[in-house]
C-alpha cells in the first residue's frame, strides 16, 4: 500500500479482519487447503495481492507515485513480477487467476497484459482492501512486491497500510505488517499463503508468521530509502521458479490461523458465531519524527475509528438485520 503520505486509498483493513472473524473457524485450528483439486477437470485457482513497494528496484516515491519520475516505467516492472508469478503457479497446475491491484489508487497494474483466465481487482474502497476477490475456492494465495510493517524499520518503505496515518497495527496483541493481516484474511477462507516477494526484510517477517512459506528476496535493505537490487528480469526470473515450487508445496503450507500471531490482550471484539478476534491500530502523532512516536488510541471522528464504529451494525447484519454500508474513505 502506500507508506508515504495519505492518497485515495481507504483504510478499511483494520476492520475487515474483524468482520472476517465472525466467520466459523477463524480462530479455530486451520487446515491446510487442498493443493490438488478433488477432480482432475477442477480448476486450481490462485489469488495474488500485489504492493509496489517491493518490486525490485522501488526504493523512494520516485517510482511508487503518479508524480514520480520513474513510476510509468515500475508500474511495467510490478506487472511483469506479477505475471512472472502467474507463469510459475501455472507450470505447477493453476488454472485460474484473481490479482488484487493493492499499491497507492488501486490502478498501478497494466491490466491489459493478463491472460483472459485472469480477473484483476482495481481501484477503492473494497470490503476485502488488499484482498479483494479471495474466497474459499482457492488453493492457495501470492503476495507480490510487500514490504515490512511500520515496526520493522530495517525495510525499504517499512510501513503498515498508512505511515502517514499509523505507527503500529496488532492482530491479537502481535504487531504484525500488511502480510500478517492479508494472510489471517486468507486463512479464514482455509487459503494458505505460500509465496511472498519483497525485500529480505519482508522475507524475515514473513517467514516467521507462516512456517514454510517462500519467500523471492528481490533486493537487500539498506535502509528505508535505499537498496541493492536485481534487475527486472533476473527478479522475474526469481519469482518465476519460486511460484512455481510455492504452489506446489501448497499441501504442506498451514492457512494463518487469527491465534497464530499471538493470544490476545485485553476486550475482545465478540461476533456472532462466538469466535473474536482484536485488531488494534496506533495512530501516529503529527509533528514528531519517525521512530519517535507514542502510541496512541485514534480518537472516535477519526477515519479508521469511523470504520471500526460500523462492526456492531455488521454484527447485526451478520445475524440477519440490514446490510450496513461499510464503504468507508480516509480524509
């Protein structure tokens, strides 16, 4: 998503997850999914959540934003990291694609050089943020080009949905970064993630939430603005093999389970089918320098607080009432 000042993007993530957690079995032990169809004429479909942030070569706004010098060139480079991981998972068996256009407005992939058995999710707001499209069909999910979480300043672009906006996201108590909630996402569809690619800081985070999984370092972290990278082609390459491998370790590979990131401190948020999960977002105070900031509570008015005001009229949707409007955009 992007880290580096407030955009179009809503900031639904902190409250979809909740919302997922009235789902049977969330928290409950997660069983891998089928990487091999019950039929052989089943399709194997795989969904794919793609950042910008990580794409080899991305190191400042100069190729992540719409005023950037470089950034009609890398919205080329994420695209071709994207379908070089649709290259691999379909040398492995897959059938099926959705890609979820997750970097800055929604819009940064050339859509147009997808395959037709590819469906591609574009622009906000969206009930699912960066996992727009996932669902229990899947065998298995991708992420492309992540980053490390706000709390992890050793990677490039190190942020969590917003820098501008929050200093720590926690998913029962653990800080966790985008992947870490995306892949909880997944996992109470029974989806488990089983490749990212990024940086080797984002390797390290995401190695030690999901056991197992692979993991495409495409450059090493200098720090948060700096970078030794591969060219496009040799990371394509890279995510090529590794998707390929990924998707059939699939089997083998546990769906995040919501207790996997930690027991949960403190109230919970309880949905109808008994299951709770907490999601927990510090808001980041203006006016003091990065890795200086106290955590703090977003005041109720304040966009994500807006957002998660509307779980209890979704609790009651779940259980039959009316359907609240969960559409929610940051201002």
């Amino acid at each position: 998503m992007n880290g580096s000042r407030p955009s179009r993007r809503p900031l639904p993530s902190l409250a979809f997850l909740l919302l997922l957690a009235g789902r049977p079995g969330f928290l409950a032990a997660a069983s891998p999914a089928a990487a091999g169809a019950a039929s052989t004429n089943a399709p194997v479909r795989v969904f794919i959540s793609a950042d910008m942030e990580g794409i080899a070569g991305v190191v400042t706004e100069d190729q992540l934003g719409t005023a950037g010098f470089e950034y009609v060139r890398f919205r080329e480079f994420m695209t071709n990291e994207v379908l070089a991981a649709i290259e691999g998972a379909r040398a492995a068996g897959a059938t099926e694609f959705v890609v979820a256009d997750s970097h800055g407005n929604g819009e940064s992939l050339l859509f147009e050089k997808f395959a037709r058995d590819t469906l591609v999710v574009r622009a906000w707001p969206r009930p699912l943020a960066m996992m727009q499209g996932i669902d229990e069909t899947f065998t298995a999910a991708m992420f492309i080009g992540y980053h490390t979480s706000t709390t992890n300043p050793a990677g490039v672009r190190a942020h969590t949905f917003s820098s501008a906006n929050l200093a720590d996201v926690r998913l029962n108590g653990v800080s966790v970064p985008e992947a870490g909630l995306n892949a909880a996402v997944a996992g109470s569809f029974r989806v488990p993630v089983v490749l990212v690619t990024g940086d080797d800081a984002i390797a390290r985070e995401a190695s030690g939430l999901i056991p197992g999984i692979e993991v495409a370092v495409v450059k090493w972290a200098y720090g948060f603005h700096s970078a030794k990278t591969m060219t496009p082609a040799a990371a394509c390459d890279l995510i090529r093999e590794k998707a390929r491998v990924a998707l059939s370790r699939a089997k083998e590979i546990r769906p995040l389970d919501g207790q996997d990131a930690g027991r949960a401190r403190g109230p919970l948020q309880e949905l109808p089918s008994g299951r709770a999960a907490r999601v927990c977002a510090d808001r980041r105070a203006r006016g003091r320098p990065r890795g200086a900031l106290p955590r703090q509570r977003y005041p109720r008015g304040d966009a994500v607080s807006r957002v998660r005001s509307q779980l209890s009229a979704r609790a009651r949707a779940l259980t039959g009432g009316p359907a609240p409007d969960v559409r929610q955009e940051a201002r």
